[in-house]
C-alpha cells in the first residue's frame, strides 16, 4: 500500500502504436512509446496497478499505473566474462609493459 507522498514508480503509454510518427522505422511503429517516471504520490492511497497522480521532482504532475513503492536501481553490467579479464591483462601489458608489479 503506497501512501501520501511516497516515493513511487509509475508507467504510461504516451503513444500508441497508431499514433506514432509516419518517419519511424516499422519495427519501432509496432510499438507503443512507454514512460517510467518516479515522483512523490499525490493521491491519499494507492495500490500497486491503481491510476495515480504523482509530482516528479521537477515538480511536473503525471498520471500513470502504479508499479512500485520506494523504487530501488537493480541493473547491472551482466555475467562475468573471462576474456575480458584478460583482454584488460593485455592493454596494461601494452600500456605499461612487462608485469603488474614492476
């Protein structure tokens, strides 16, 4: 349950596929163009799924579908790769030549 004034995540369909611009790539046209945004809730109560208003922090009011309270980053930079640790093993040998602790 999101409250007055909690940090939330909110989507919003901008465009539908049928009113995008004649100039896009087809593939690109299929789709519809999507907005995430994150903003204070304005609405007293929420449930995630529910239409809120929300107040972004430049201060713009949006409508969307409530996905998510306190939203939290969780990207990251994939599964490790042996190669490229020694890719990087070969640059310093090329920047700096001969051993790591020389």
């Amino acid at each position: 349950m999101a409250k007055k004034n909690d940090w939330v995540l909110i989507h919003k369909i901008i465009l539908s596929p049928n009113e995008r611009a004649p100039q896009v790539p087809e593939d690109t046209k299929q789709v519809p163009l999507e907005m995430w945004v994150k903003g204070y809730l304005k609405d007293n109560e929420a449930e995630i799924g529910d239409e809120v208003t929300i107040i972004t922090r430049t201060k713009r009011e949006e409508i969307g579908k409530l996905l998510e309270v306190n939203p939290t980053y969780n990207h990251g930079f994939g599964k490790f790769i042996p190669e490229l640790l020694k890719i990087s093993e070969q640059v310093r040998e090329i920047t700096f030549g001969g051993d790591l602790d020389e």
